[in-house]
C-alpha cells in the first residue's frame, strides 16, 4: 500500500493558476476553497484506520462546519462529533441523523436534553455534565470523556491532555463516575479521550494503553474513543500523523485486551485536521505592496487575514503561500512579510514558527497590487475559527472545487446587512 501523502492531496498545490484567477474573477476575493476530492481521498484514509473489532470515523466538525462539507463526509459514512449544542442543531439542519452525533462540548447546552431525546448521543466531560445527565436520564447509556493523564501537541495550545488541560474528568476520578453513575442506573458505555494533535505514533500507543485501563476498570463499555488529533502536514518538514501505522499498533492493543478479558472493543477515531486541513485554501488578493526601507521589509497587504485564518496569529502556524500573478509575466523573487486586512499588528500570516509575535519573510514571486495570494493548508480551523466581523469585514464565501472542475458557492459571501442584523440603531430615537 503506498502511503497516503497529506501535502500532496493538496488543492493549494493541485490548483491550477488558470484555475485560480477563474475562481476570483467568478467568485471574487477573499474566497474560501475547498477540493471534493482532496476531502473525499482523506474521507477514504480515515475510513481504513486499522481496527480489530469494528471502527466509527467521526468528522469534528468545528474544522469546517459547512453543511456541504458534513454532507460529503456524512454520505462516505462518516458521522459527527459536535463541540456544542449549536453544532449538533447546525449538524441536524444539514440532514445529519442525531443517531450519528455525539456531543463533546466544554459547555453543557441548555437544551442538551432535547438534543439527547432526539437521538444524540451525550458524552460527559465532567462530573457536572455527568451527573445533569444522569439524573435527567437514569437508567440510560452515555459515554465519558476521560484524561487520561498525557497529551500530545505540537504546542501548548493543541494540546488537550495532561494536568494542565481542563479537556475531560481526571483519570483519577473514575470512582467518582462509577458513583454517579451507580447511583443513577447510568450505563457507562463509551470512553472518550482526546489528547491534542501530533504524529508521534508512541504517543499514541501510550495513550491507548491508558484509555484501555480505564476500559478495563468499567465492564459495561464497549466502545473506546481515542478522539482525533491526528497531525497533518501543511509544509515540507513537518510530519503527517501515519494512520496505517498508529491504527495497526493501537489494533494490536486492543487484540491483546480481548485475550485477556474477553471484551471486544470498538474504535472510533474523530480527526478534523486530518480530513480536511489540505482541502481547503484562501484565495486572496494583493491590495497593497510597500516597504519599510533599506533596513525594514517588502510587505504584501492582502484583502484577508485574521478574519479568516487566525491560526498564525494563535499558534505561529506555518502555512504554505503562493503569488499568483494577475497576468503570465516574467518570473522573479523577492523576500515578503505578509500581512492581513485588519487594524491589528497581530494580523499576520508570516510569522516565525511557533511564536506568533515573530515575523518571518518568505521568498516568493514578486508580487503587484491585484495578484493573487493563496494560503495552503487552510481547510481545518480557518474559515470556521477566524475573527469574524473584526474591522466590519464579512464573512468570506466558500467554494467547492467539484471533482468534475465545476466550482459551485457552498457559502455565500455575508453582506453588511447580515453583518448589523442584531443591532438595535434606534436607543437615542
Ligand atoms: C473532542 C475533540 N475531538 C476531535 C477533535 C479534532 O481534532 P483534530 O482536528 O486535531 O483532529 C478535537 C479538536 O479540538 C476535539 O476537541
């Protein structure tokens, strides 16, 4: 089997630049891309995570909440994992059945006992979410998020286990949910653990180890979540989670818990970054070139930034960039810094790795007020985390690069209108 290449299933490479100035003459800029192929070959990855007793791939929807996007995965058959009410409802609006939602959310939802009398399933992450379900549904089945004690991430915003991360009830604690859920009849079906996002395949093995101890210690689950957090690369020199190989280490795991305690134990797996990251782009235009001096810098002003992509700005997320020239010309390069559209000095899309204060230059195609800029590996966490509405900008449309070279609108462009509805502008009348 050859292995799956993240950075090459990748629309910000595939696009052609023909394709791009088609794309901002039609659709206009700043304008989310997303490639249905891209999305559906990571679809088919996800879909063959090694298994030894039955797998369910849950798409995390907060990376990209299109309805179109749950509805292609949906289709694959893949379900969701929803991080709040809101998500389970837009999740529902957009044909998903709640029997293939399960809510894991920091905030339990006023109306999570709708939600759950819907179909939804309930996964509590804490022991005040578990005990509000459990005396609101004695008698039935829910899972529990669990941490496990370790987290992996490549920094520590990512990272969402361990002692320092309020994801999850504290491995310790175990006696206290087998309490609550004792006292209630609650069936303890399902444990989740989710510890952040990377590639290291010990980290992961040593993860599952933990999650199935805690398996161990509760006979009525029969499923073992082990959450999404699968690293994919968006330039040369970072690593992309291998699926093939932590799912064949963690099978093997849960092959030796059968022989020991006759349990076979489902797997699910709920990446986001993993489907998604590399099937999105930002198509942006140039809107200005200046320069600081002979001591300063080229900067390239774009017509986005932090209102759609924040994740540089958060983490110092290296995404890969390419000028697109408005017209063929002779090519040439030149060192940028590149900025966004918003008054905050924040708003940058090259910083220095990991350190968001940090400004980098990368040498691109020289660049003309009007060229194009696209920002790869923009799928997962852009579009649906960006500062939206900072400085009154609208929220950017999104597109789908159909299989066939169609492009079809899957979000339309936010008008001012939709901008200011809540506003109330007569309190001085
Ligand atoms: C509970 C849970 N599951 C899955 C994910 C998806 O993580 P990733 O996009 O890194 O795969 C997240 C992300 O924060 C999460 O909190």
């Amino acid at each position: 089997m050859t292995t799956f290449n993240a950075l090459q299933n990748n629309v910000f490479h595939s696009m052609t630049d023909a394709q791009v100035r088609d794309i901002a003459g039609k659709h206009g800029t700043p304008v989310l891309v997303y490639s249905e192929d891209c999305l559906k070959r990571s679809a088919d990855e996800a879909l063959a995570f090694p298994n030894a007793f039955g797998l369910t791939v849950r798409y995390a929807m907060k990376a990209i909440p299109t309805a179109a996007v749950l509805q292609l995965f949906n289709r694959k058959g893949i379900h969701i994992d929803a991080s709040s009410g809101y998500e389970v409802e837009r999740a529902i609006i957009a044909g998903i059945a709640p029997e293939q939602i399960q809510l894991t959310s920091q905030e339990l939802p006023e109306n999570f006992a709708e939600l759950v009398e819907k179909g939804v399933s309930f996964n509590a992450c804490s022991l005040s979410q578990l005990e509000a379900f459990a005396q609101r549904f004695p008698g039935a089945e829910c899972s529990v998020r669990l941490n496990p004690g370790i987290g992996s991430g490549h920094n520590n915003r990512t990272n969402v286990g361990g002692p320092a991360s309020s994801f999850g009830i504290w491995f310790e604690y175990l006696p206290k949910v087998l309490e609550i859920a004792a006292t209630n009849n609650v069936k303890i079906t399902g444990i989740h653990t989710h510890i952040g996002s990377g590639s290291d395949p010990e980290v992961w093995v040593k993860a599952a180890h933990l999650a199935l101890d805690l398996v161990r210690q509760i006979d009525t689950v029969h499923t073992l979540s082990l959450g999404g957090g699968y690293k994919v690369a968006r330039i040369e020199g970072e690593k992309t989670a291998d699926l093939q190989n932590i799912g064949g280490r963690v099978k093997e795991l849960f092959v030796e818990f059968n022989e020991k305690h006759n349990r076979q134990i489902h797997l699910e797996v709920e990446p986001g970054s993993y489907l998604v990251t590399n099937a999105g782009t930002i198509l942006s235009r140039i809107m200005d070139v200046i320069d600081t001096g002979d001591k300063g810098f080229n900067f390239i002003k774009i017509n986005s930034g932090m209102t759609d992509i924040l994740r540089v700005s958060l983490y110092g997320a290296q995404h890969p960039l390419k000028v697109v020239t408005r017209e063929e010309k002779p090519a040439s390069k030149t060192n940028y810094v590149v900025v966004g559209h918003c008054c905050e000095s924040g708003d940058i899309i090259t910083s220095q790795p990991g350190d968001p204060e940090g400004i980098k230059e990368v040498e691109l195609e020289t660049a003309a007020i009007n060229d194009y800029l696209l920002i790869g590996g923009a799928g997962a966490y852009c579009a649906s985390m960006a500062s939206k509405n900072y400085n009154s900008f609208p929220e950017s449309p999104e597109v789908m690069l159909m299989s066939n070279g169609d492009v079809k609108v899957i979000k339309q462009k936010q008008t001012l209108q939709q901008v200011l509805t809540n506003e109330v502008t007569n309190l001085f009348d």
